[in-house]
C-alpha cells in the first residue's frame, strides 16, 4: 500500500491524499460504508459503487469469523470475491465487536474468551488469532487487535488497558510479520492508539503506535461516552505525532459534523454506522441539516427528498412518499435512506477534499458546519 500526501491546506491540518492499494485508489479524506457482514445492509453492490460512489468499504472480523464462517470465506477465495466488491476493503479487528457485543467475556493478557451473541458458543481471540483470521478474509487494510476501553473509564484502567493493547499490538505485527498474504494481493496492519480521555496517555499511545511504522495508523476508543470535545482535543494530541505520510483513520467517527472537525485536525479516512443505521430508523443526513422522515410535517410535501442531492433517490422520490414508506414500515424506505445517506456521507469527504485542493478549506468548513447543525 502507498500514501501520496498531496495536499495540505495552509490554515489547517486538513490534508487531501492518495492510498494505492491492490484493488486500486482511494482518494482522501474519504469515508468508508460499514459492510459488518460483508454488506453494506440494505444496498446492492450497483448503487454502492456507481451511485454512492464508495471507494472502500469496510467489514468486522468478529461477525464474519462467526457468520458465515472462514471456510465459506476461504472457499471462495476471500471476502472481495465472495461480496462481489472489487475494490479496496477493511477488516475492524474485533477488538471493539467483541466488548460490545458478545456475550460474558474474559480479559486476559493471552486475549478475550467470549461467547457468540448469535448461538452463545465460546470462542477464543488472541492477537495471533485475529492476524489469521483477517488473513484469510482478505481484506486490503486489516486492523490490529486492541481493546476499547470505555469513554468513562478512570486514569488506571485506561493506562493498562492502553499498555495491553501495546503488547497485543508486538504479537499481531509479528505475526502479521510471519504470515503471508492468501489471494495474491498485498495486505497491510493498522495499529490502533488508545488511551481515552488522558493526554498523557494519548501521546504514549501515539508515539508507541508510530514506532512500529506501519502503511497507516488509526486512533481509536472514541466516540464512546466521552464529551466531544474531549475527543476533538484528543485527536489534536495524537495527531501531532502520528507521522504526516502516513494516512491516520479515525474509528467509528461519526456525525457530519465531526468528520469535518476530523478532517480539519488532519484524519484522512473515517467509518460509521451512523448513516446506515439512522436511515434505516427515518434519519436523513442533507446539506441543510437533518430530517427525521417519519414526521408528520412531510406528510404532504411532495417535493424531492433533496432537491440537489447527491444520489438519484433524491429525485426520483418525494418526501411525502418517503414519509409514508416509513409509516408502512416497507423495506423500500430503508434502502432509500441508506443510499440517500451513504452518498451524501461520500459527497460531503469528496467536497472537503475539493476545498483543500482549492486551498479555500477554512472557510468552507464553519460556513458547512453550521447548515448540517439544523434540524428540518
Ligand atoms: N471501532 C470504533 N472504535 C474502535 C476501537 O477503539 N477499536 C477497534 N478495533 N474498533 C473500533
């Protein structure tokens, strides 16, 4: 894998890039659709690459590893030919899945004893474990195995939670060292920094994580109960020492809002499952703020869901339809909402890089922040 920093905008840390990978280019800042079980839920692969335009999506170890299991992985020679998505993927480790997820758990300094939330059986991961496991899917980027402590913890759980996470990061480089790719294209590891909301902690992490000197780094255990401005200061603080030609992703961030304050701090790729799973419950992210469709006020406004959308559904359907397809409960509002939504998340990251090349990022962002603050 290769990162081209191409531009970096003079007022900000705001950077637009290029990474190159095996299944081809993903132009940065970039934002990438969570595909859990290998699909982004609710959208065919033909609106995914033509309409939303993803450039890389991503898919969790965790759930993949139990349902449908390696073998129907491995059989059909990995994750890309068994989803039919020829471009670049991500594999999250598990090492967030299986804390919120899965059933009684024990941390130990070998790894985590879970039991599956779809049958209850126990499963084992290990960092040696998580390494082979996204081997064998295949994935273009693959995730360190880390833990996420929770945005509450207190200083010393956050401090040996970070130095596990440390230790779990020696055995997956080595591993990862010791192993070969399964399908013939290259895969790198992202390590992941730790450290909650404590400073200090955050730059050990940073620097930790940068001495290991991987394709790319990620900062994670945010977003999880801490304020946000608490994880905006973070950001700050381990972005200082993340190396510039390297691209930095943020895990599981998040609203508009924040990816642009993200991407101002210098994070180049970003997933969620905020534009999916608020769809699917009537959330509609715009350009001019947020629309929950299931209220009454669009009952009879037959205007396009965005008149100057980013995605054909935009047009094609009214806001008073759409309204009443979610009252209907119909499986039809869901796909709209996620493909209306995942588009504008994609044309949102596209303009912000249009902005940076054009050198004029400073002023677009608060001007933008402010419309995607109002509530329709
Ligand atoms: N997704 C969101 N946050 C995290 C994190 O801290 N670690 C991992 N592995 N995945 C995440």
């Amino acid at each position: 894998m290769k990162f081209e920093l191409q531009y970096t905008d003079p007022k900000s840390n705001a950077r637009a890039g290029l990474i190159t990978t095996d299944h081809g280019q993903i132009e940065t800042p970039i934002f990438m659709p969570v595909g859990t079980l290998g699909t982004v839920k609710g959208v065919h692969l033909h609106e995914l690459k033509n309409d939303i335009k993803a450039q890389i999506i991503l898919g969790n170890t965790y759930h993949l590893y139990l349902r449908p299991g390696l073998d129907i992985i491995e059989g059909a020679g990995g994750l890309h030919k068994f989803n039919g998505f020829d471009r670049p993927m991500l594999t999250d480790s598990g090492g967030f899945q299986v804390f919120s997820l899965s059933g009684i758990r024990k941390l130990r300094e070998e790894g985590v004893e879970f039991r599956s939330h779809i049958d209850g059986s126990k499963h084992l991961f290990t960092p040696e474990r998580v390494m082979d496991i996204e081997r064998t899917i295949g994935a273009d980027i693959m995730m360190a195995f880390d833990e996420c402590a929770p945005g509450t913890s207190d200083y010393n759980y956050a401090k040996k939670s970070m130095e596990l996470t440390h230790r779990w990061l020696d055995r997956c480089c080595a591993r990862f060292n010791e192993t070969e790719p399964k399908y013939g294209y290259n895969q790198s590891l992202f390590p992941i920094v730790q450290g909650c909301v404590y400073p200090d902690l955050r730059r050990q992490s940073a620097e930790y994580i940068a001495s290991k000197n991987a394709d790319g780094n990620a900062i994670g255990g945010l977003a999880v109960g801490e304020p946000t401005e608490k994880m905006y200061e973070m950001i700050e603080v381990v972005n200082e020492i993340l190396p510039k030609d390297k691209p930095r992703y943020l895990m599981g961030v998040g609203t508009p809002v924040n990816i642009l304050e993200g991407i101002e701090r210098g994070v180049d790729m970003f997933d969620c499952v905020m534009p999916t799973r608020n769809g699917r419950n009537g959330m509609l992210f715009t350009k001019d703020g947020i629309m929950n469709m299931r209220n009454k006020k669009w009952e009879n406004d037959y205007s396009p869901i965005e008149a100057d959308g980013a995605s054909y559904v935009d047009t094609m359907y009214s806001r008073a339809y759409l309204r009443h397809l979610f009252h209907a409960q119909e499986l039809l509002a869901m796909q709209i909402a996620s493909i209306h939504n995942l588009a504008f998340y994609l044309w949102l990251v596209g303009e912000a890089r249009k902005h940076i090349i054009a050198g004029d990022f400073s002023t677009w962002k608060p001007a933008m922040v402010k419309r995607l603050s109002t509530r329709l």
